[in-house]
C-alpha cells in the first residue's frame, strides 16, 4: 500500500493539522515517561503505567525474568473470566473437585476432593483468597487438564505480548522455566483490569466459603492495599522464598487508572509500601490529556494522481490520550507524517501515513493515518469526458 504513496512533503507536514478529542492509546508500545525512577525503590523490578494510554510512567529492571509466585494467578484469572465473558462456562457451573485440585498446596481454600463447589466460588477463592485448589479445579473445568489449561495460558501471554513469560503451572507454586517480568506483569494486569466481572470479587475483604460438609472457611483478601489505598480496587500479591514479595496493584482516582507492579520486595509490607508510594507518585504528577480520536479528520485532502478525482479526505485511525505531566501540556506537539499524493486506486482505510505525538520534542506516541474514502483509477472514459467538456464549451 505504501508503494503507491508519493515521497514525503515537508509543506505537507507543516499544513496538515488535526482536530483533537478524546482517546486512548494501545498496549506498551512507547517507552517510559521519565528516565529513570524519581525515588529510591528497594526491590528487584517495578514498573508504573497507566493503563488507558499504555504509557509507563517509570520502570526499573522491568525486562528481569523472575519468578513471581502467585501473581502469576492473573493470567488464570484473566482466562476464567474471559470464558464466562465467551459463554464457554457459566458462573453457575457446577464444578466436581478432583483429588489433584484438593491437594495443592501453598494458599487454599481447603477444598475437599469430591466436593462440589460453584465456578463463582472458585473464582472468588481465586482472586480474594488466592486458593492454589480452586484454581487448579477452574483450569480443570475449563480445559479439561491443568497441561492443556497452562498451554492456553502460554498462548495467551503471545497473544498479549508477553515475549519474556513462560508459564509451567496455573498457581505460581516454584517451578523451574517458570517466568514472568514487571513489563509482562503489567500487560496481564492491564488487560485484566478491563473486565468489569473482575472487581465484583477483587474488592472483596472478607467473606466465607461453605464446603458440602458444612464446615466454613474464611477467605481475607490478600491484597491490604483495598482496604488501606484510596482508589485501590484490585491487584495480586504473590510471595515465595525465590520469588520475594511481588504484587500487581490497581487504583483509580477520578477518571484515571494506574497500575503499579512490584516485584521481590523483602516483606510483604514493604511490598506494599511500595506500590502505594509509586501509585501516590503518578496521581500527584500525571493527568490524562485527550489527543486524538479515531474518526476524526485531518485538515485538508491529499492529491491522488491517476485517480477518478483529484484528492481523498483522511482520518484518524486511532484512538491516544497521552499520560501528561502536570504543567506539560503546552509543550504537546503533533507532527504529521504523509506523503505528498497517493496513487490510484486508493482503498477506504488504506494506511497513508501517520501523526507523531511529542512532548518536548521527545517521541511519546503515534496515530495511524488513513483514507477517509475510496477512489478507483481514472477510466479512459473520464478523460474523454473532460476533453470533450472543455471543447464544446470553449
């Protein structure tokens, strides 16, 4: 498609201008806002992001593979939840507890082989509880195995990016090849935190869980930072002698999000400490800013030679709002990057260029640009037209 484009026009840039609205950016794709953590952090890898943006507000060690205990529990969550979203199993699924699922170890729910418990209980074991039992019981009811369960959950980190993650089992318990990193961390976490069925249960502080034998057990959650975080809605700890103190928190104030990832902290409460300081750090600094929004329309039309016209309009491919720094918003810049004419025929949404996002003259996120309309090759029959219109009118 880009073959057809002609070469780049530095008037082109200069005269092509957007109008602005509201958006968000996708994935990680730009490096962090600052260079380097602004205070001092006491663990083996963090990273801070907001996650609407995708934009890092700071990282350190984040591509570090490590082992992260039972943070690596998003990722089996996140595919419980994506199979009830997908109408593959439901909430009111009865789920048979096998003797391989009640005898895990590490945190539990104590389940009993042969019991019968619900996908709801299981899924609120998982997230509030982070019962080591319930979730090998979901991966069981959900793939049949826990091998086929752990083979979706390495699929799924390709599917999400997540090129320095290798999962051997559903829990987290030590493994050796199993891995993950704070940037990983992050990407699961973010997608995660896009399902509005998660934060039914990740608020959850206390609750009980009724066996078949009557006996109860108590869950707590393990995350302290719901009850001790303004804004803190969700996240996962995780803790191991190899692994240290991990945790991915999330909290929201107002209309944006952060997510704070902490891994091999010495103690759990440093582990928090942490976080809470990171996430204190971006809501007193940050602010979302709308820059652009897929749809809207360049100024101007791009010339098309051989064209049954003579220029297309363009438009926004999309959606970016940037992750500012407080007093950073003069300093937005947009810079277009499009070609000085296409080249029939042109299809409606065929990449033509793209508009270059910096902030101090520093790179920090692209929008793609596209035809707003088609236009096929100029027929001999248009040309004859137009020759004989102006001869008769001559």
């Amino acid at each position: 498609m880009l073959g057809r484009l002609g070469r780049i026009s530095a008037a082109v840039v200069i005269s092509f201008m957007l109008t602005v609205g509201p958006v968000r950016a996708d994935g990680l794709s730009v490096g962090p806002v600052e260079d380097k953590a602004p205070f001092e952090i006491d663990c083996a890898s963090a990273l801070l992001v907001e996650p609407d943006s995708g934009q890092i507000i700071f990282e350190m060690n984040a591509d570090e593979k490590r082992a992260v205990a039972s943070v690596t529990k998003i990722m089996s969550i996140l595919l419980a939840i994506e199979a009830i979203e997908e109408g593959r199993i439901s909430l009111e699924d009865s789920v048979v507890i096998s003797a391989n699922a009640a005898g895990m170890g590490g945190s539990q729910v104590l389940l009993d082989a042969g019991e019968i418990q619900t996908v709801d209980v299981l899924l609120k074991s998982m997230i509030v509880g982070s019962a080591n039992d319930a979730t090998v019981a979901m991966a069981e009811h959900i793939s049949g195995s826990v091998q086929v369960f752990v083979d979706r959950m390495n699929s799924r980190a390709k599917e999400l990016s997540m090129g320095d993650t290798h999962f051997v089992n559903t829990t987290g318990l030590p493994a050796e090849g199993h891995h993950t990193t704070a940037r990983d961390t992050a990407r699961m976490m973010i997608e995660l935190a896009r399902h509005d069925l998660y934060y039914h249960y990740s608020t959850v502080w206390l609750d009980d869980v009724i066996h078949n034998s009557g006996r109860s057990t108590s869950l707590t959650n393990t995350n302290r930072l719901i009850r001790l975080y303004e804004g803190c809605d969700g996240g996962k700890t995780g803790s191991t002698n190899e692994a240290g103190y991990c945790m991915a928190a999330t909290a929201r104030r107002g209309d944006m999000r952060l997510i704070a990832v902490v891994l091999g902290a010495d103690t759990g409460k440093e582990r928090f400490n942490i976080a809470s300081e990171m996430m204190d750090y971006g809501f007193a600094n940050y602010r979302r800013y709308p820059v652009t929004e897929k749809g809207a329309r360049v100024r101007g039309e791009l010339p098309v030679t051989g064209g049954s016209g003579d220029s297309i309009p363009l438009e926004l491919d999309d959606d970016l709002t940037l992750l500012l720094k407080r007093g950073d918003e003069e300093a937005v810049k947009l810079q277009a990057n499009l070609p000085e004419y296409a080249v029939a025929p042109v299809e409606k949404g065929e990449l033509i260029g793209s508009v270059d996002v910096l902030v101090r003259d520093k790179l920090v996120g692209r929008a793609h640009v596209v035809a707003a309309e088609s236009m096929g090759r100029r027929r001999f029959t248009d040309g004859l037209s137009e020759v004989l219109k102006r001869w008769c009118f001559q």
